[in-house]
C-alpha cells in the first residue's frame, strides 16, 4: 500500500504523464487500468510503475475535464 503522502506526490507526476501517454497513444484511452500502469512505464513517460488507485485519480481528474471520452 502506498502511503498518502506518497499517493499525492504520485499523483502529481501521474496526471501529466497520462496526458502524454494519451497525446502519444490514443488508443490507450479505453484501456484498463493495469495496462496504462505497465504502458506509464514500460513506455518510459514514468520511471516507476504508479499505483493503481493514484491512475484511477488521474483518470477522474481526465474524464471530469472532458480530456477522456472512454
């Protein structure tokens, strides 16, 4: 589990980094949350694989600003 202080500065570096992802690789959109975790880092727009509940706040931060239609 991550500690929250921790989820925080995650998150900070997580909502820009889907925003590239995304800019990148569109069809990323409508996928799961395990697999945008492995492509944040794998596809080297993160250096550590973030936690699933700080991509699922980023993903809510993205569809509340209109950003992801899936």
């Amino acid at each position: 589990m991550t500690a929250p202080t921790q989820a925080i500065i995650q998150e900070y570096e997580v909502l820009p980094a889907l925003r590239e992802l995304f800019r990148h690789h569109p069809v990323l959109e409508k996928s799961g949350i395990e697999t945008l975790r492995k492509a944040l880092f794998v596809l080297r727009f993160l250096s550590y694989r973030p936690d699933t509940f700080v991509v699922e706040s980023a993903l809510e931060v993205l569809h509340v600003e209109g950003e992801v239609l899936a």
